[in-house]
C-alpha cells in the first residue's frame, strides 16, 4: 500500500512542495505566522523573524476602544 504525499503550495515562491519540508516561519513575539518551503524559510527568518515589527497598539481593532 502506498502513502499519499501532502503536498502544498509555497505562499511564498509558489513552489510544490511535500509538507515534510516545510516549516512555520515566526513573527517578531514567536507566534508561528506561515508556513513555507525551506528555501523560503531561510530568507525570510534571516532578520530573526517574518513579517513587520508590531506591538500592542498595533493590535487595537476597533477605534473607539
């Protein structure tokens, strides 16, 4: 009996890749943010973290609260 690959598409270079070979990229506070192929991976971590610096304000939803 053969084992079906989960395969997944790259967000980031749009590649095909097996879900073994991909991990969650973090955001600046650790929290998993994406998950990308390795290649991807590795540039986008190599500033310590994925995406842009946020804090709590960043965070507020509603503009009255």
């Amino acid at each position: 009996m053969s084992k079906e690959k989960d395969v997944r598409i790259c967000p980031v270079c749009g590649k095909e890749v097996e879900r073994s070979e991909m991990e969650f990229t973090k955001d600046c506070h650790g929290i998993p943010f994406r998950l990308v192929c390795w290649d991807c991976w590795d540039q986008l971590m190599a500033g310590g973290y994925d995406g842009e610096y946020y804090d709590e304000l960043d965070e507020q939803i509603e503009p009255d609260y």
